[in-house]
C-alpha cells in the first residue's frame, strides 16, 4: 500500500529525517514513535507530499511527490492541532467539508453516527471539548471514505475519559481494514492500536517490532503509581524496597520505579505480602 524507499528531509543543512525507509501493507496499523523532534511528523507530511524530500514514496502504486492530488485522495489526514471555523456547527461544517469535495450529504449524517457526534451536530465548534473537536477531526477525515488515515498525535491534548473514547474509535477502524500511521510517544496507547512500532529519534528508525516488546528493546523504565487502602503504603514500601525495587511515598500512596518486564513483579510481591492495591498508574 505505502513504500517509502530512503526519504531524507533537509531544513537548509539539518536534516530533520534522515534514510527512512519503510513498507505498510494494506489495511495494517503502524506507530511511528518517539519524542518530540524525533521526525514522525516530517514522515507523515512527506507521505502527503505536502512537503519536498529527497527519496520515493509510492501508494497504491502512485508516485507521492509526482501525483501528489491522488495519493492525497486516498488518504484522510488528523493533524495534532485542529483548526475549525468556531461559529459553525458540527453539521454545518461536515456539510461544508462534504459539499467542496463533492461527497453527497447522506454521508455526513453516516460519519457522524460512526463517530459518534450525532448528539451533538447542533453545536458551535467552539463549544466542544476536546475530545469531541477530536471526533470532528477524524469525522471530516473519514468523509471521503479513504482506505489510508495518518493520524498525528491523536491523544495528545485529551483527559483521560476523552484519550480512553478516542482510543476506542480508532480500534474499531483499524479493524474495518483501514490502513492507519499513528504518531505517538505513549508507549501504552500504541499498544492497543498497532501492529507495528516504527521507533525514530533524531530522524531516523532505532527499532522495529511489535509494540509488546518496544520498552523492553528500548530499555524503557517507568514509576508505577500505586494507590494502596489507607495504612498499607509503609508496610507496601518496606516490601517493595526489600524486594530491590526503587519506590517511595507520595501522598496516595507509593510510586516504584520499575522496568518493561518489572510491572508485574511489583504488583505481584505486593500482593503476595497482603498489600491491597485500589487503583494505579503507569507515569513515564
């Protein structure tokens, strides 16, 4: 579906993506992850030819930079900033987006059920929350019914309840087949929507693998945050740090610095001493 063959990118005499080389068979799901600076956007922006490379990048056969209007066609695209006209609604802005590119308008009332915004249709932009900006975002992407969505940080700017709904929306259209490059630098959300972890630092590929083994390959570290019923988290301390772990009291309870592989064993020598863990959380 997409070939990209050895694409370097230059801003003046820095080059921002350097020898990226990468193949994405139909309806796969990949994460290019990384920190900020790492080069993820710069890949997607030259897969939609909005910007010159050095290199090729093909899709469904297509040169991007050559046929740059139908390759974009194929694709829907969800930047990591939305930017929306505020004074309209939903619907009006679906049915503007529609009609500039010839949609018929039954389509609209079709996404906006898929994403779930019917509720809402009869809202200004500027109303919405960031988690349904997100949806609108990814409703006017998915108007042309494009079989390749790049989407740029996704969950970047949503709460929890916002990232958890988003999450579910796009598993559910990796599953109807499309193929989707999802930028990213949570390690835990990639996990339930990839099949593959490209991982880029400093514009080039360090790691390919499934997103199960990406903190392990990396040597990735992370504190648990563990909140513990009232008067256990001394008692969950002096277990954790006997058994060789780093942790130390917060004022919920005890955080421990664990590994990729680590997790488990801390949650499981806790329980084990009789520790009762309520709820906990995964910071890096």
């Amino acid at each position: 579906m997409i070939a990209i063959k050895d694409i370097t990118k230059r801003y003046g005499d820095v080059a921002v993506v350097k020898s990226f080389s990468l193949d994405v068979a139909a309806g796969e799901s990949i994460a290019l992850w990384g920190p900020n600076g790492a080069g993820k956007t710069t890949v997607v922006r030259c897969i939609l030819g909005l910007v010159s490379f050095e290199g090729t990048i093909t899709v469904g056969g297509l040169d991007a930079q050559a046929f740059g209007k139908s390759v974009r066609g194929a694709m829907g695209y969800v930047p990591q900033e939305l930017s929306f006209y505020d004074e309209m609604t939903v619907y009006e802005l679906l049915d503007y987006a529609a009609s500039l590119r010839r949609i018929p308008l039954d389509r609209v009332d079709e996404i906006c059920e898929v994403v779930d915004l019917t509720g809402h249709v009869n809202k200004r932009v500027r109303e919405l929350s960031g988690g349904l900006k997100q949806r609108l975002g990814i409703a006017s992407a998915l108007l042309p019914d494009p079989p390749i969505l790049l989407l740029d940080e996704p969950t970047s700017n949503l709460d929890a309840q916002a990232r958890d709904a988003a999450l579910k929306l796009l598993q559910g259209l990796r599953d109807d087949g499309r193929t989707l490059i999802v930028t990213s630098h949570h390690v835990e959300e990639i996990a339930m929507l990839v099949d593959r972890v490209v991982a880029m630092d400093r514009g080039e590929i360090t790691v390919v693998c499934d997103p199960s083994d990406l903190a392990e390959k990396l040597g990735l570290r992370a504190w648990l945050h563990l909140i513990l019923s009232n008067g256990s988290a001394q008692h969950a301390l002096q277990v954790l740090t006997d058994r060789g772990f780093t942790a130390k009291l917060n004022s919920r309870g005890v955080l421990v610095e664990v590994s990729a592989q680590g997790k488990g064993e801390a949650v499981a020598a806790l329980q084990h001493a009789g520790v009762e863990i309520k709820d906990l959380e995964i910071w890096r």
